[in-house]
C-alpha cells in the first residue's frame, strides 16, 4: 500500500458495497467479485461478521460519519502542525546562515 494513499477518498464507494452485500443487494456475481477483491483484507471478514450481528444501521452509520470527522480533524491538526513547526526552523535555519555570511565577510574585509 503507498504511504500517501487517502483512505477516505476510496471509501464511499467500498461503503456503499459492503451495506449492499450485507443487506443482501447484491447479484450472486457482484457477491463474489466483491469477495474475491476483498480476500487478502484481514478486516473485511470482521466487518461484514459484524455488521450483520448488529441490529440498528442508522447508528452504525452515524458513528461512523463521526469517526470519519475526527480522522478528518485530527489529520488537519497534524498537517497544520507540520505547517507551523517547518516555519520557524526555517527561518532560524535562514537568519544563521545570513550572520555566517555577514560575520564572514566583516572578518575577511577588516583582518585580511
């Protein structure tokens, strides 16, 4: 799996074949096409075992909107984090070399 791969953004269309097959929606063919993509996922078999056992869809659903919209936030959190921590280190990085650059030129203008 690449490492900068969105999870979220192949997900809808995973979400919406998986209640379908749950529910029974799906072709004997598209049944079997989804389970023969699906088999080298070790969370699929957990998913679908679980997803069946349960009783109230509408809560799945929620919470999972929910567990989304922290992933969502919390990845924001950590790429404006990254944001922050990049500018300071880089304009420290950036008046250092400048005062080398300076103190190099006063010592080779005035002693040499």
């Amino acid at each position: 799996m690449p490492k900068n791969k969105n999870i979220l953004k192949d997900q809808p269309n995973l979400e919406d074949k998986l209640w379908q097959y749950i529910e029974g929606n799906l072709s004997p063919e598209e049944s079997f096409e989804l389970e023969y993509e699906q088999m080298d996922d070790p969370f699929w078999d957990d998913a679908v075992e679980g997803l069946k056992s349960s009783i109230d869809k509408k809560s799945i659903v929620e919470l999972h909107g929910q567990l989304k919209q922290s992933i969502r936030e919390k990845t924001n959190k950590v790429k404006n984090k990254r944001k922050q921590n990049f500018v300071f280190p880089g304009m420290v990085a950036v008046f250092m070399v400048l005062l080398i650059v300076v103190i190099a030129f006063l010592l080779i203008r005035f002693f040499f």
